[in-house]
C-alpha cells in the first residue's frame, strides 16, 4: 500500500509518499481499498501544528474515504468483499488502504461516485450537524452562507435549499458563486466588491434569519450586522485566516444568538450520535434530496500542492486524492 505520511509538524512540503505492507484486519474491523480520499481545510492546520490538537508522529492525514471492501475482520457482519462503501478514520485516509472499525463503514447508495462520497463526510456532516442539531431551520427563512463556494458552504446552501430556506450565497468569486447558484442559492453577493451588510439586508428584506459562517476574518462583524432581531450566526470555522473579535453589543440590543458549530468536538463526545448522521446524510443523497458536486481529482503525491492552493482560497468546490 502507499500512503502520504509526515514526520515532523510544520511544512505541507513535508509529506512524502511511502510504501508499507498492504494491511490486514483484525478483529472488529473492515480493510478499504481507497479509491478516493476528501481533502479538507483542516488538514492542512493540522499538518502544519497549527490545530486545537497534535496528532502523534509519523501522521497521515485524511479522515473520510471512499472506495471498495479488501477484507473483513472476525466478527464483523453485514459487509462483503468487493462492496462500494465510505469509511471515517479519525486519520490516515491519504493512503491506497485504511483499516477501521466496522462501526465507521457504510454502504455506499449507486446514486454517488466515490469521488462525490469522499468529499461528502466533512462538508455535508458538518451542514447537517449545523442546521439541524445546533439550529432549526423554518422553510421561508433567510440564510446567509459565507464562504459559499467552498465544500461547507455549497453544503450548506444545498442542505437550507432543501429544507425550505432561502440562500444569500456570499463569496469572493464569480466562479465560486455560480458553483452556489447550481447548489440552490436564490440571491448572490460578491463580498470583496460590495458592502456585505448593507447586499443581505436589501436581498432579504431586512436581514437575514441565519448567517452561516466557515470564514471569519474581517467578513464576520459585518455578516453578525446583517442579522434580523432574533438572528442566529453560526460559527463554523475561519478560512480566512484571522479570528474575529466583535462587537457583543449587537448581540444583547438585536436579540441574536451565537453558536458555535464544532463538528469534531462532537464527533468525540457522541459518535453513535455522528454515525447515525452519516446514514441520515447518505440517505438523503440516494433519496436526490442532496446533490453533492462532483470534486476534482489529484494524485496522492500532488497533496501539498494542493492543501496550499485550499488555505490560499484558490479552490472552489471540493477536491479528492486519487491514490
């Protein structure tokens, strides 16, 4: 098997591809072979240091995979060799291989290809955790996605779509909008060239319901502003680079509410809880209720290029190793 492995935390030049035994698996467990592994943002923090954790050395990055069956461990039921599923490793998806518990396997509906499947967990995961377990959309309501032509926020405006909402896609291109538009969105803002407060509040009539924010930086103060009285702003990560600091007086004179969506802190303290999310997110797929875009697709050696090209905001939609 082959896998991108770093020694040290601090530089994305530092993965190398190595070649190790294939594996086998133990008891309890279900060996992948990965015919595509999600690249996410997170990855690239986490290889460089610069995380809330440190993973233990060497590390391989990748936690969401997608290809076929290689061997089934004793005592595990309900799978077959040569079977189309997705798997979660808490790390090593950027390998040809990876062994997990069965409880992190699940079958693949014929409706999705690997590629759309490895790139499916984290994005779509974490709009469904957001809009559904940390806030409650109403159909009518007005969202407002940052970041929208990213992998969380074409999420998230595909999963507010279709549950009734309506989306303001706020992002930093036209190329990236027009890849919200196809997810749904019903009004567009162009960020870097327009007052973003003062474009939601026109779009919507007032303000928005609910900001969703994967960005944070110098978009946040004016996206907390653009909120109706009773607003909700959900925090979800910053892309963008800086942690805002902002006023929390527009929080106590509008009524609004901040949450703060943290996916992997959940995962932790409740994972039958994010199991059962997966087969939630997965059924909706095979039902066409979620129309995950198809990502584009490097070699696994092409990695750092590619993490560096995600933390410059140079990539829209979502993207795939190919081992």
């Amino acid at each position: 098997m082959r896998k991108l492995v770093i020694h040290e935390l601090g530089s994305l030049d530092d993965l190398v591809v190595v070649e190790e035994p294939d594996l086998h698996a133990a008891p309890g467990q279900v060996v992948v072979d990965v015919e595509a592994a999600g690249v996410n943002f997170v990855d690239a923090l986490i290889v460089q240091g610069r995380y809330q954790f440190t993973p233990s050395l060497p590390h391989t990055p990748g936690t969401e995979v997608a290809g076929r069956v290689a061997a089934i461990g004793a005592g595990v039921d309900g799978f077959t060799v040569g079977q189309r599923v997705l798997a979660t490793p808490p790390a090593g998806g950027y390998a040809s291989q990876v062994a997990v518990p069965a409880a992190a396997v699940h079958p693949l509906p014929d409706s999705i290809t690997a590629g759309q499947a490895a790139a499916l967990v984290q994005s779509y995961a974490t709009a469904l955790y957001a809009l559904t377990r940390r806030t409650t959309l109403s159909a009518g309501e007005w969202v407002a996605v940052l970041g929208a032509g990213g992998g969380v926020g074409l999420a998230c405006t595909d999963l507010a779509t279709a549950l009734g909402a309506k989306v303001v896609a706020c992002a930093s291109s036209e190329t990236k909008l027009e890849l919200a538009r196809r997810a749904g969105a019903a009004a567009t803002v162009a960020y870097e060239d327009t007052d973003l407060k003062t474009a939601i509040r026109e779009i919507t009539g007032g303000g928005a319901d609910v900001v969703v924010d994967p960005v944070g930086g110098d978009k946040a103060e004016a996206a907390l502003r653009s909120l109706r009285w009773e607003g909700r702003y959900l925090v979800i990560g910053f892309a963008g680079g800086g942690i805002p600091r902002i006023p929390l007086n527009q929080v106590l004179l509008n009524g609004r509410t901040v949450l703060g969506v943290e996916l992997g802190g959940w995962v932790r303290r409740d994972p039958s809880g994010y199991h059962q999310l997966i087969r939630e997110l997965l059924d909706l797929v095979a039902a066409g209720t979620l129309h995950p875009i198809e990502p584009i697709a490097r070699p696994l050696a092409e990695a750092p290029a590619l993490l560096a090209e995600m933390q410059a905001r140079a990539v829209a939609g979502k993207a795939v190793l190919v081992p």
